[in-house]
C-alpha cells in the first residue's frame, strides 16, 4: 500500500475552483483506494488531499492518465503553492474502500 498527504495552497480566493477541479475528472483511478479532498480550517486558501493506492507505482501511472493530466493543466494557474507532507504505508481501512486486510 501507498499513500500520500500533501498541502496545497490556492491562489488567494480561487479555492474552491481548484477543488473543483480536483474533484470533477480526478476519480475512478486504477488502484486509487481513496482521494479525499479538503478544506484546510483555518486557512481560506489550503486545501489538504490524502490518498491511499494499492501501489506507488498505481499513484505514478494515475499521472499519466488523461483527465489527471487535463485537471493538472487547469490547477497550474490556480497553485500557489505544494507540499508533499508526508509519503505512508496504509494499515486499515475504515470504509474508504480498501481492500480486505484480514
């Protein structure tokens, strides 16, 4: 299992548009367990996005399918910034689709 938390900062008041984005051609990926899209609490312009893929090499291939790479061409302009928070190893799933772990 692969997952991956990252920290993206929108364009002061361009949020929800890039959630949009995010949302609208980023689903049904090949090994994609879970992509949850949030809105950071204190912050009008962060947006956090937690994914857990069967593999890391599921997440890499997701780059290169077409409507991630149409998303990720619309988001650019709406990026102010990205960070990678942190690269996990999933252990349970809690209804988000996981496959069975027992």
């Amino acid at each position: 299992m692969y997952g991956m938390i990252a920290k993206i900062t929108a364009v002061s008041g361009k949020r929800d548009e890039f959630i949009e984005v995010l949302t609208k051609r980023t689903y049904k990926m090949p090994g994609c367990f879970s992509y949850v899209v949030a809105k950071d609490s204190f912050d009008a312009n962060v947006i956090w996005v937690t994914e857990a893929w069967d593999s890391a090499a599921s997440h890499e291939s997701s780059l290169s399918l077409p409507e991630v790479k149409t998303a990720i061409a619309r988001a650019r302009e709406l990026v102010a910034a990205f960070e990678r928070i942190a690269v996990t190893s999933p252990v349970q799933d809690m209804g988000a689709g996981f496959p069975n772990q027992s």
